[in-house]
C-alpha cells in the first residue's frame, strides 16, 4: 500500500506546486515523471486486479505472432491478440503485455489531459485516483479503446472534422468487443444541452426500466449468433460481477451523487462557452450523465462510462480554472470530493460472491520482481 501511498502524495505536492502555484520550475520534467511512474506500477505488477488474473491465464494458452502469421486460429479481439503476440515474442511473460498496455493508455490519457485542461496536474490526480486502477488493472483491453478514443476526440474539440476522427479512433473497434460504439460518438458534438435536457434525462430512465424486462430476449438472441455472444450478454446484462444487477436505493444514492451530482457545476459553468479556443465538453458530460441514469438499472451502461470519464475530469478542471464564483468553485470542489471519497469507499464494501474487502484485489501491492501470492486477493481471483 505504501507506493500508492507515494504516488498519492508525490501527485498532490505537484497539483498544488504547478496548477495552484503556478510554479512553472521543473513542470515538464514533473509531468513526464509522474506519466512513467504509472506505467511502471501498473507495467510491473503482478497478479493485481480481478481481470488481468483473467488475462494471464488466457495468455497462455494464446498464440505468439509467429503462429498467427503461420496461419493459426484465435478468438478474441484482433488488436488485443496481436499485441499478446506480440509480446510473446518479445519475452514470453504476461507482463510484457502488462508495460505495453499501460504505455499507450496512459500516454494517451496524459496527452489528451495535456491538450485540454487548463489545470493537467488536477486531472492527472484525479485520474489516478479515480480511473487509473480500473483501466491499468481490470478493463485493460477495452482501456485501449478508450485510448484510441480520445485521440479521436481530440480531433473533434480542435474541430478537425468526422474524417479526423474516425481516422484516428478506427483501431477501438478491434481492440475490444464494444469498441464499435465509438462510430457514434462524434455526433455527440452537436447535442445542445438546453432545459429540454432534465425532460429527455427522465425519459432515458424511464426507458431504462422499461428495456430491463427485455434483458433475457436479448441475451437468447444473441445465442442464436453464437455461444460466445451469449455468453458476454449474460454477463454484461445479467451478473453482478459489473455491478449490481438489481441496485438497492442505496446503491442509486451512490451512483446519483458519485456521477450525477459531480456534473451540476459542470453545466452550470461550461454552457455555451470555449475553453482554450476549444470546442468545450458540456454535450459529453450530457451524454455521462444519461449513461449513469441507464447503469442504474442496467449493469452493461457500466462499461460505457470508462469512455465518458476522462472528458468529465477534464471538463472539471475547466470549471475550476473559468469560474470566477467563488461559491460555484466551491460547489464543484465539494462534489468532486464527494466522488472521491464514494469511489474509495466502495472499495471497503465485500467484494461480489466473497467475504472479501473489494480493496484486496488492488492491496497489497505486488511486483513482478517478487511474485507472492496474497490470500485475499486470490480468494476474490477463484470466485467467479
């Protein structure tokens, strides 16, 4: 725990020195540092997170690019399989996969808070805090999605254009199964988030409760496609492992005032105006919301927010470095802290089918340079 501790700490010391400060000495250096230091704690680890135990037992049955150039069959996504070919080659170890991965995800998290936050060191800690865990430790092939996706965003706030985009997001649709989504976001742009939006936010709820009956016609007409199909519908729409299938009150609470709440001052700040000559967030944190709306009743929306939440970082920053009310800035600080400390929280609750704090499969930290085995975190590994 100590070097999540560290990073912490370090992450603070340098939001507070540069975005706060303004203390321009050694902020490039502080920048690349703190991007390499990511890499390398999720690079390097060893059996932490739930999915990249997953990942490590399916690496090694799959095949090196030697065999997959001689002609042999895999399943999975295209990127993905070559990327663990690719690393096969290289040295036949899961965590070379592991360095891979976090270097383009967090490069590419890093470029794009770079390019659009006024305040870089406030989104990068808050990213660690917040998203680093599960894109570096558990989602880690559609976190490569994400990636792909902000460098297409990045085109759309500049005003490059659809062509833009789509030549930079193309690479999402085989680096994870629901990559195809992101064909769709760039008409996001263009939503207009007017007073309309509280009416068509109900009626997405509203919606969302109604497609919930239809959960199980949808996962039998996928198995008609075939068994793999199913087989992810069923856990996408109907298990608890992304999130609770039927979400108590309590559970809405949370997710209203750890996603929704955090986005109030957002709105309030951001409409109709530029940020940095930029075309501003506002219509994806729209969209975030909605999506957050549709989670509650249906756990598969979960994976869509890994899309929406660096740009709802970003955005953050944004209103902290334009508003001149004090009262909103406040206002955003107090829900954003909210957020964190939901987030954290949640880690304290038992992980699902276990006895388990859901913190053990993160805690305690272990490298590639010792790879011991935790009792807790592989009571969470064999449970699902």
């Amino acid at each position: 725990m100590f070097i999540y501790i560290a990073i912490f700490l370090y992450l603070l010391v340098i939001t507070y020195k540069h975005d706060f400060k303004n203390d321009k000495r050694y902020l490039k250096l502080n920048y690349i540092l703190s991007c390499v230091i990511l890499i390398a704690v999720a690079g390097l680890r060893y059996r932490i997170g739930y999915d990249t135990n997953n990942y490590m037992e399916s690496f090694e049955h799959a095949p090196s690019l030697s065999d997959i150039i001689n002609g042999r069959e895999f399943y999975g996504d295209p990127l993905w399989m070559y990327i663990i070919g690719i690393s096969k080659e290289i040295y036949n170890d899961f965590f070379i996969v592991q360095i891979i991965q976090a270097v383009i995800v967090n490069c590419a998290v890093f470029w794009f808070i770079k390019r659009h936050s006024p305040k870089p060191f406030l989104a990068v800690l808050l990213y660690f805090i917040l998203l680093w865990w599960n894109l570096c430790f558990e989602a880690m092939r559609e976190a490569i999605a994400v990636s792909f996706f902000l460098f297409g965003l990045d085109a759309l706030l500049v005003n490059k254009g659809f062509k833009a985009y789509y030549l930079r997001v193309w690479p999402a649709i085989f680096a994870h199964s629901f990559g195809f989504v992101t064909l769709l976001f760039p008409f996001i742009k263009y939503l207009k988030v007017k007073k309309v939006a509280i009416i068509f936010i109900a009626a997405v709820l509203a919606i969302s409760f109604f497609i919930k009956d239809y959960i199980n016609d949808i996962a039998s007409m996928l198995e008609m496609t075939s068994d793999m199909a199913s087989d992810k519908a069923t856990k996408y729409l109907e298990s608890d492992t992304y999130g609770e299938n039927n979400m108590s009150i309590n559970g809405m609470i949370t997710m209203i005032l750890g996603g929704i709440v955090p986005c109030i001052p957002i709105i309030m700040s951001l409409k109709g105006k530029t940020i940095l000559g930029k075309t501003n967030l506002l219509p994806f944190v729209f969209v975030y919301i909605c999506v957050v709306f549709l989670r509650i009743q249906i756990p598969i929306f979960f994976r869509f927010l890994n899309y929406f939440e660096i740009p709802v970082i970003v955005a953050f920053t944004q209103v902290i470095y334009i508003e001149r009310k004090k009262i909103i800035r406040q206002f955003a600080y107090a829900t954003m802290s909210i957020m964190v400390l939901l987030r954290m929280y949640s880690l304290t609750a038992l992980d699902v089918g276990t006895t388990v704090k859901a913190y053990h499969r993160y805690i305690p930290y272990n490298s590639i340079f010792q790879r011991n085995f935790n009792k807790e975190s592989e009571t969470i590994f064999s449970s699902n």
